[in-house]
C-alpha cells in the first residue's frame, strides 16, 4: 500500500476536506518531508496544472501522481454527467477528459464523484444511471490510452442518490465492462456501510483507490473508526494501491499531514 496526501488548488472549497492549500510546490515539499508517496491534486481546471511543471515537480520530490479529481467541475460550472440538458453533459465529458489527459501521462487515474451528479429534476433513477453508466464508458475508453483507469467513487446520501455503498457501486460497474474501478471513501462509507471492513472486502476486486480519512472528515486517528479490521480487509483483498488523505486539515494542513502519516504507519503494520 502507498500514502497520499491531498492538495486542493480550488479557492472555491476552501474549508472543504483537502489536507494541503494552494501552493503545489510547498505541498510537494511537505509531502516528501513527511515521506508520503504521492499527492492527490484537486484543480480547478485541467489547464489550471501544467504538466511540464508538476512533471518536475514530481520527479524532483521522489513522488508519485496518486489521483487527480474533477469535483471541480460541479463545483465551479455545475457540470453534470446526468444532468437531464445533453450539452451540459458534453460539458462535463470534455472537462473530465482534460484532466484524464492531464493525469494520465503521468500515469495517474481521473476521479469521477460530484460529477456523477443526481437522479431528480425530470431524470428518474434507471434513465440517470443509464446517462451515467454510457459516460463513464467512453471516459474509461478515453482514460485506457493513458493505461490508467477510470475512478468512479460512490458517494454518501447527502451528495448523490446514485450509488451510495460499495455494493451498489460494484454492481454498477459489474454492468458495463471498462477500464473502471471503485474509490472507497472511508468518510462516506461510514455513513452508509454497516461494516466498512466487510464491505471492502465484498468490492475488493473492484477497488482502486482508498480516501484514507476518520468517521468525523478529520485526519484518521482523529475520530471513532476502527482501523484494526479494516487493516486486515486490506490485507485480506490484497489492496496495493494508494491510501490518499482527503481530509480536513484539523487542526493544520501540517499537523494533518502528519497525523495521517502516523495513522497510515500503523495501518500497514496492522496489516501484515
């Protein structure tokens, strides 16, 4: 398993679950400090990053591009993939792909969250996973030219009506065949899970990505989860992926990076 860190370059969220604020070359200072092995880059846009810079960024650091969000997106335009208004969806698609193809070379996988939008609004459930389902396909066609995959994450009830549990998630993508896989959030699964550690072992084959963060949004150890079992459903699924902070920066964005590195220590030691 390898660590990750958020940073959050998007003023509009500021407040939001982002470890590290605005100054990617200092978040990528920190990171390597605190031995984290790879960031996690929230933009507002994929033009908002240019590839030569973090490339050298990256490399000068000793990291690894762990994940690049699109919430964006919603957050700044309202784009959605199953808005019911097709060139709001053409939208969303052409920014989704930018950031594929900002990541991507860097061996890097796009995340689809926010985006994925909700069901309502003259849109019905069946007819909002259809529009979802056919525009995750293309952009997991479009993410395989990198060799990455697409990450598609299931959010909690207050954010989407969509798919809220692994389970829901897995059957989701168990229906359409492409380069997709799960992100388990622990902050929204533990919402909607009734045991985190089994449902991640029931979705392991689909998982590809882990936001590694407590019950309450603050830096894991920070909260009530119980880490213990979810240690040894990591180990059980075989995860070799990222453990990625999306947290708050409680109480600052360098003690929560510090404290993740703590929790994340003991996370692999539990798990061997």
């Amino acid at each position: 398993m390898k660590s990750s860190v958020t940073v959050s370059l998007v003023p509009e969220v500021r407040g939001g679950p982002f470890v590290l604020w605005d100054d990617l070359p200092g978040a990528c200072k920190l990171a390597k400090e605190i031995g984290f092995d790879g960031i996690e880059i929230f933009a507002p846009s994929a033009d908002a990053v240019d590839e030569k810079t973090l490339r050298t960024l990256l490399a000068d650091h000793g990291l690894a591009l762990a994940a690049m969000g699109t919430g964006a997106g919603w957050v700044k335009h309202r784009l959605s993939l199953t808005s019911p208004d097709a060139s709001v969806r053409a939208a969303a698609r052409y920014f989704i792909h930018a950031i594929i193809d900002r990541a991507g070379p860097l061996g890097a996988p796009a995340i689809v969250g926010s985006m994925q939008g909700r069901w309502g609004d003259g849109v019905d459930r069946g007819a909002a996973l259809k529009l979802l389902g056919d525009e995750v396909t293309e952009l997991a066609e479009h993410a395989e030219q990198h060799n990455v995959p697409l990450l598609y994450e299931p959010l909690n009830r207050y954010e989407t009506n969509l798919t809220v549990t692994m389970a829901e998630g897995s059957s989701f993508l168990d229906s359409l065949s492409a380069n997709l896989l799960l992100l388990a959030d622990l902050f929204h699964m533990n919402i909607e899970e009734a045991n985190i550690a089994d449902a991640l072992r029931m979705a392991g084959r689909w998982i590809g990505h882990i936001h590694f963060v407590d019950s309450n949004r603050r830096p894991a150890g920070f909260g009530h989860t119980d880490f213990a079992p979810i240690a040894a459903a990591l180990r059980d699924v075989k995860f070799e992926g990222f453990l990625s902070a999306e947290a708050l920066p409680y109480p600052d964005s360098d003690s929560a990076a510090r404290q993740t590195m703590r929790a994340f220590r003991q996370l692999v030691a539990a798990s061997k």
